[in-house]
C-alpha cells in the first residue's frame, strides 16, 4: 500500500492529537518496512538536525523528524495552515490532497477532518464528540467548525477510527455511523512512563519546578472540560478534613475559556494551588513520579492518555466516571462522578491515607497501563488500512 497520513498536528501542537499521532507514525515507523508513507505537513516548520534514532519521538512540534526509515517521506505544503484549512474546509475548494502527496491507495487524517480527495480512499480520526457531547465547555467558533466539517468529513471518509468503543457508541449514536465503518484504535503509554528511580532526574524535575512539597497532580490543557474549578474546589475540602494534605498541582497549557480556572486557584491561594503551564515531555515520567496522587475529573474524554501515563509511573489514580475513562482505567483507579466534589474529596483522602488501598492500586496500575503500547495501536492502524482496501 502507499499511504498519507496528516501528520501536520504532530509538528503543531504539543499535547493531545499532536502527542498521538507522533507515537502512532512512530511506532509504524519500527513495525512497518514493507508499504510505502508519506507525511504530509502544512505550513511554516523548520528542520530538524541531527539523527535520531527515534524520530517522532524525539521531534518538538515545530520540527520535522530528523530522520525517516526508507519507507517514510516528507512532503511539505509551505502554504499557512489556515489558509489550507480555509480553502478546504469552508470554501470546500475541490484541490485534492494528491496535488501534493502524489497517487496513494490511502489518505489517513488522525485530525477529525478530511481534505478532498481524487482516488484515494480516505480514513479520518474522531478522537472524541466533545464538541456535541459538552457543547458548553467548547470554543464557540471551534464547536461552530466542528460541528460542520466533520460529520462532512464522515460522510467522505471510508472509513472512521476512534480511540476507543466510548467514541465509537458516540459516533454511533450521534452521528449515525454503522457500526461496521468505524474501527477502535487506542492510544499508547511509550516505554519510558515508568517509575523514576535516577534521583538525579526526580531532583531536576524539582528545582526546575519548585516541588519542594508533596503534591496532587493533574494534567491536560486549561479549559473547561478538564473540570479543574471543581478539583480545585475539591482539594479545599480534602484540606479541610487533612490538614496536611498535598498541594494541588496543575500541569497543562492555556486552551480556552480557562479563566474561571485561574480565578478559583488565586482564590485558593497561599501556594496549595499552583499551574505550571506547558510542561514538556521528556519531564513528564519524573512529575508523574514525584506526584503522591494523580486526579483527573475531566467531564469527557475520548480516550484519557494522562492516568495510564500515570499508572505507568507507579503513582495513584482518581477520575471521573465519564466516558471514556472507565474504560481507559479499569479498575485499577478510584472512579467518582465528575460533578460531585465531595466525592471527588473523598475519594483523594482514601487514595492518600488508606496505604492498603494506595499499594493495590499502585500495583493494579502497573499491570493495567501496560496493556496499551504504541504497538499495538499501530498494528489496529494496519488492521484499518487493509480493511479499507478490502
């Protein structure tokens, strides 16, 4: 097969889609030498220099990958990404994406939205359906484009892979999808979330950041679906009944709509609530470590990567019961509703002071997060391709 996957996302953002497809191509990049890729990347980048033996992995949105296996190629558009995305997606300009990535079998978008095509057929990832499933919580002018452009990308595309069976039921269920079009392709934990033991690196991670305390941490961007004004208003009660708890860190970008979060922390004040901003991934192995617990009470989730990071760092996990985390998570986290703070209050004071219950999740954790590898993910992502020419 020849093959063209999207992969502008994974040079211009840093967490979320962008982390994802860098560890899917990565991994096709080891499991894959016989069919033929070609990356595709829209706008304004800059070259890598050196080599590396893991290309994606290594490579900072903003950069290509330093090197590719024989079977991969770039093929850059130096055109501005909006402009592209203007001239696709709302004029609907008929310009097919073979203009630039010449005759493929295949033309795989991980990014919900799918440029026109000539021949090829076309394969995008829903990631998730946060867009109608908590429309509240969503950028306006992003849930106006979403809510145009991909259920007219679903009806162009051949075929639809989700993260997990939670996104599928939604697509499903909302979008009228059958069943039989959609196929489940899971995130990854890279080898390298495991527990820090080089106190050396835990003790860079500190200083860089001033963990000089003991810690709740929780990570994603800022934005209202993360749930952050209640885990913050949570971790005041869980103060209130242990005086000695943790403070609570919070590590993640600014998204939108996120200054209801920076309000409720100042007024928390007095260092038990601080925001680190964007923190990168060569630190995040060491912070999930260092952290005593890790919460996530996001409101909706499509696949919920950061827990299985954590569970893979040897470090506690509390969540919510919203799609799709119990499914992510299993059994081996503490699940309370996401809109019920003093359950989510209660739920942090177990995990911290129930050493019993802190060492069977510990452990659960461990085994559960190693289910998921980039691997795997990447042969489901085969698995698709051939369906889709079948």
């Amino acid at each position: 097969m020849r093959i063209a996957i999207d992969y502008t996302s994974a040079i211009r953002q840093k967490a979320g889609i962008g982390r994802y497809t860098r560890g899917l191509v990565n991994a096709l990049m080891k499991l894959d030498a016989e069919n033929e890729y070609v990356l595709l990347v829209v706008g304004k980048v800059r070259e890598a220099r050196g080599n590396t033996e893991h290309a994606t992995r290594n490579t900072k949105p903003g950069r290509h990958p330093a090197s590719l296996p024989p079977n991969f190629r770039i093929r850059h558009i130096p055109l501005p990404h909006r402009l592209l995305t203007i001239l696709w997606h709302r004029l609907h300009l008929p310009l097919p994406a073979e203009l630039f990535v010449g005759p493929v079998d295949i033309f795989h978008s991980p990014d919900f939205v799918l440029p026109p095509l000539r021949r090829a057929r076309g394969l995008i990832t829903v990631h998730d359906l946060a867009f109608l499933r908590v429309p509240e919580c969503a950028d306006p002018g992003l849930r106006a484009y979403l809510t145009t452009a991909v259920p007219r990308s679903i009806a162009r595309s051949d075929r639809i892979l989700a993260d997990s069976l939670s996104t599928k039921r939604d697509l499903m269920e909302l979008l009228n999808v059958p069943g039989k079009r959609i196929s489940i392709v899971p995130a990854g934990v890279e080898p390298r979330f495991r527990p820090i033991e080089d106190e050396g690196e835990l003790e860079r991670v500190r200083r860089r950041y001033s963990l000089d305390e003991p810690f709740i941490l929780s990570l994603g961007t800022l934005e209202p679906r993360k749930n952050y004004v209640r885990l913050i208003e949570a971790c005041a009660q869980l103060r209130r009944r242990l005086p000695s708890a943790p403070s609570l860190i919070i590590a993640g970008g600014h998204g939108w709509l996120y200054e209801d979060i920076l309000v409720e922390a100042k007024r928390h004040g007095n260092g038990s609530v601080r925001s680190l901003g964007f923190v990168p991934d060569e630190d995040l192995p060491a912070l999930y470590t260092l952290a005593e617990l890790f919460a996530f009470p996001s409101l909706y989730e499509g696949f919920g990567l950061p827990p299985l990071e954590a569970m893979a760092c040897g470090t506690p996990v509390v969540c919510s019961n919203r799609p799709s985390l119990p499914e992510t998570v299993g059994d081996a986290a503490l699940k309370v509703d996401a809109e019920d703070i003093e359950g989510l209050a209660a739920a942090m004071l177990r995990a911290l002071e129930d050493e019993e219950l802190r060492a069977e999740m510990i452990e659960k954790g461990l085994a559960w997060a190693k289910r998921f590898t980039w691997r795997k993910a990447a042969e489901k992502l085969l698995e698709a391709y051939e369906e889709t020419l079948r």
